[in-house]
C-alpha cells in the first residue's frame, strides 16, 4: 500500500482507492502554452483532437493528436467557455460575448441551443454537459459579464444564476435549479441518476461557497430533487469537472486535480504547477486526462477510463 507522492510523476496517493486510477511510471505532460484563461476542453473521436478555450483571447485552440499540432480552431470564438460532445459528435460551446449556447453542425453551421431565458438574455453560459437524452444541461454565472476581459459588461437580465435544460424537441429552456450562488461546472454520474454541480459563489462574496453538490435527477429525467453536499474544496475553489466510468469525480482545484471517490472522499491529487480550471478525458480509449492549466495545456494516462458521449 502506497500514500503520499510519487517521485517525478505529479501524482500524490491520498487513500489507497486512489491506486487502482494511476499508472506508476506515467507522468504528467505539458503539451502546450500560450494562453491567458485556458477553459472548456472537449474531446472529438472521430478527428482525433481535442478542442479548448482561450477566453480572453476569443479564441478556442485545436490539438491534433496525431501530430501533436496545435492550431486555432475557431476565432472570434465570442469568448467561448465551457464545450463539450453531443451524442451525434458534435461540439456543444457556451459563449460569453454571445450570451448562449451553441452547438456546431458537421457542415460547420452554428445553430443556437440556448440564449434567453423566459425572453430574458441569459447571462454567460458556463459550462455545459449532454445528457443521453439530448437534452443539453448547463450553468449561468455572471462571469462574462462583469467585466470586460471575458466578454461585455452589462447587466444581467435575469438578475440570478441558474442551473437550464434545453429539450432537445422542442428547444425549450427550463430552470432546473435556482439555489446556487455562482453555479459553474457540471457533470452526470455514470448511471444520470445525479447532477454534480460546482458552486463558485466564494470568487465574489467572502465565505461563499466553494463545494460541488449532487443533486438528484427525478424518473422523468428533467426535473432535480434533493441537493447534498459532495466535497468542499481544500484548495482555492473548484471549476470544471468530470465523472469517469467507475463514478469518480476529477475536479478543477489551484493545485491541480482532485479525485474524489463516489462516497465524497478525496483518495488523490494530480499536481498542476498553475491554477486549473477544467478537464476532460480523451485519447482513442477516453484513458487520458487533459487537463487546462492557466496559460497551457497539460495531461497525463490514468489506468481508468472516462465515460463515452455515445453511450
């Protein structure tokens, strides 16, 4: 049984669940730098690269993973944010300076999922996750619009931040939560019998919250229940996040990454030398974590896997 760090990899073993996620002799890699706010990076099978946002440079960033090449995908991006995959393969982009959430055809059309709210401008998506249904989930801080440096300042509209669904039918955008101070990443347990939602309220309110909760989702799908309490972060405040196969959860922290086993308990650390904000499992087999750091891009190869977009 191994606790503590090994030597050289960027991995800390804080309980021995945390053994069977690591590879011992795998390392954490910077592949890239050059950003000012990496953000939002998602993973796209069938090309083989992974997308991420630069948010103050209006930007989102491609890296082939072929080639290790890395290029600009799409510019002006309306300083995208969060992105993800739908179902069909296709990328899914919240967008501060637009205010709404896109998803981008395979004719390279962009189509919006989400901008208003009971007629009111919603106020910059965050991030955002699809379910198996094609409903399209995601969160709404004010960040893009507080000051100029990630999208326009204005005022919010809808004078909250709230957690919405898109219905993949009808388009239809709903308010599923409405008790989170500054709602932020979010991701489905394996099974989509939860909602893990982070709470960033503490960037703007001394003592908010820093903590993810898990929500319950209904039987129909599309309505939450009951909020507990996940994991309260013990450095700096959690962002983005996802969940792998086995029910893991892999957050964003100023340290680097936090694992936390399904129970809620921390079992182990992927040390980042610069402030992260998101992450994403990739690779041909999803056993690769890409992990945005500040101003790069780093990863390193787990033993485990993330959960497949495809079911």
């Amino acid at each position: 049984m191994f606790h503590g760090q090994l030597e050289g990899t960027g991995v800390e073993v804080l309980d021995p669940r945390f053994e069977c996620c690591i590879i011992g002799h795998a390392r954490v890699e910077r592949l890239w730098t050059g950003a000012r706010w990496s953000e939002g990076p998602a993973w796209l099978a069938a090309g083989r690269y992974l997308v991420w946002s630069d948010i103050p440079n209006n930007r989102i960033l491609r890296l082939d993973d072929c080639s290790g090449a890395v290029s600009v995908f799409r510019n002006p991006s309306n300083n995208a944010n969060g992105n993800t995959v739908d179902r069909q393969g296709r990328l899914v982009t919240c967008e501060h300076l637009a205010r709404r959430v896109t998803r981008t055809n395979f004719d390279g059309s962009i189509a919006v999922v989400a901008d208003r709210y009971k007629g009111k401008r919603l106020n910059s998506p965050n991030d955002v996750v699809v379910k198996s249904d094609g409903s399209v989930w995601f969160t709404d801080p004010p960040y893009g619009i507080l000051f100029d440096y990630e999208g326009d300042r204005a005022e919010s509209e809808i004078g909250a931040c709230h957690v919405y669904r898109a219905d993949p039918d009808t388009g239809e955008v709903t308010m599923v939560a409405d008790d989170f101070d500054k709602p932020n990443g979010l991701a489905f347990s394996p099974d989509e019998k939860h909602l893990y939602v982070a709470d960033t309220g503490i960037t703007h309110r001394q003592g908010g919250p820093k903590h993810i909760r898990r929500l319950d989702v209904h039987a129909d799908g599309r309505t939450l229940g009951k909020s507990t309490l996940f994991a309260d972060c013990t450095a700096g405040l959690f962002d983005g996040f996802r969940v792998d196969e086995d029910g893991r959860l892999w957050a964003s922290a100023a340290d680097g990454v936090h694992c936390y086993d399904p129970d809620g308990t921390l079992i182990g650390k992927i040390w980042i030398p610069e402030l992260v904000s998101n992450l994403c499992f990739g690779g041909d087999k999803l056993n690769r974590l890409f992990i945005c750091g500040t101003t790069s891009l780093y990863s390193i190869y787990l033993a485990i896997n993330g959960i497949s977009p495809f079911g």
